[in-house]
C-alpha cells in the first residue's frame, strides 16, 4: 500500500508516460506549474504538488518526496526529478540520498548552495519583526523581480494569486534551510544525467554562474541559458519544458 501524505499537499497527477515529479520553489505550490505541467503531460506522468510549510529539515522534505514518488511511480521505478530555485535544493539532496530513484536530474534557477548568506539572515530576521503578516507584500515586491520582460501582466497577476496562500512559517523554514544548505563538494557524486536550465535575466539568483559552477562538477551535466528569462520563468508563455527535454534526452540517449 503506498503512503500517504498527512497535509493537504494538493498532489496532482496527469499523463501517461515516464513519471516525472515537479518540486516547487520558495512558494511551494505545484500551481505555478499551470503553464508547464500540460506540456510535460503529453510525453509523461507529470506529479505536481506543494511542500509542507511545518518541514524544518530538508531529509523531512526528501520523507515527502518518497511519497510522491511512491504515488506516481510505485514499484520503486526511476523518475526525471525536475526543482525550481528552492525546489533544486531538494532536488539535488534526493539525487544525492536516493540515487536509485532518479532517472535524471533537471535543475532550473538553482545553487549548490545560496549566497551571500547575509541575505538570508536579513530576510529571516525582516519577517520576524514584520508586526503583520508580510507574505503580500513579499509577493508583490518580488513579482516583478521573479518575472521579465517576456512575462507579460497577466500572468503577473496569476503568479501572485496562485502564490497568495505562501505562508509565513513555509517561507521561514525554507530560508532556514537555505542557511544550512550546501552540496557543493557533493555534485561529483551525481550520477544521473542533469540538465541545468538557467535564465538569462534572473535577479534573484546568479544562475547563470550557479550552472556552470554545478556543470563543471556533475560528471554528465548539460547548461542550456534561457535567453530573455527570468527567475519565475515557469509561468512564460514562451517556455516550454517539454520541448527543451524532449531534445535533451534526445541527445542524451543518443
């Protein structure tokens, strides 16, 4: 019998095909998804869901992961393990704890490890002595910093409604985590194929740099720039993941 989750994870399967799970970021909804989890869902059996908001240790994140993955691919079978920002954090630390359960890695707008690390102790700090809940706030100040040129207001306007149930114990957590986050002596243990997306206009996270420095250490890793992009790239109506996986997988088992 596959367990189950014992908080509303909002877990979402569609599709048939190689299972494929999607880890949400820093909102930790699967929603944001709405755009991306269609396309993957015509070549696979695409789990989108949110991260619990009590977690406070990332091996509490990768206990939730077992049970996605146990939903989506039962029998243990191999899934493509695809993180955004926060979501590649957990994303990496599965690969790096359960190897057997990735068949490949797909990291977007994500980090070894984040820095400067004054940044997270600030935010921490900024949303602890906030007297209201700051989580609007957070959202409409960083929405136009998540987004870019090619995201137009409309689906501005849909990332914030599909991120307003972003709590504040999630976020704080996460920032947590982030603080104690850091594989990068670990990324030659990687073994499965990783494909490394990193958006050209991102100014929340250097990802640019961050993929090449994961690349040169990850034995079978390919960078792809996404030119025009930013951070929260996965609500583009320009995106499109299935395409871009579609030919790297190509290439990879060629």
């Amino acid at each position: 019998m596959t367990a189950a989750l014992d908080y509303d994870a909002d877990l979402t399967i569609r599709g048939e095909g190689p299972p494929l799970v999607m880890i949400p970021g820093m909102d930790a909804t699967g929603r944001l998804f709405y755009r991306q989890a269609p396309l993957l869902a015509r070549s696979y059996g695409v789990a989108t869901y949110a991260t619990r908001d009590s977690a406070r240790t990332m091996e509490d994140l990768l206990a939730d992961l077992d049970v996605v993955l146990g939903a989506l691919a039962p029998g243990g079978v191999p899934a493509t393990v695809f993180g955004e920002s926060f979501g590649g954090t957990v994303a990496l630390s599965y690969a790096l704890s359960r190897p057997g359960r990735v068949a490949e890695l797909v990291l977007l707008n994500t980090f070894p490890r984040f820095g400067p690390q004054a940044r997270l102790r600030l935010a921490n700090l900024a949303l602890r002595l906030t007297p209201v809940n700051p989580m609007p706030l957070v959202r409409r100040w960083t929405a136009r910093r998540l987004t870019a040129s090619r995201t137009g207001p409309d689906d501005v306007r849909r990332f914030l409604a599909v991120s307003a149930d972003t709590t504040l114990e999630g976020y704080r957590n996460r920032l947590r985590m982030l603080r104690d986050f850091d594989v990068r002596d670990r990324l030659g243990e990687i073994r499965a194929p990783t494909l490394i997306l990193a958006a050209e206009e991102d100014h929340i996270v250097p990802s640019v740099e961050q993929a090449r420095l994961m690349a040169d250490s990850i034995p079978d890793a390919t960078v792809r720039i996404l030119e025009g992009h930013g951070h929260e790239c996965v609500i583009s109506p320009e995106l499109d993941l299935h395409a871009i996986l579609t030919a790297w997988t190509r290439r990879v088992g060629a």
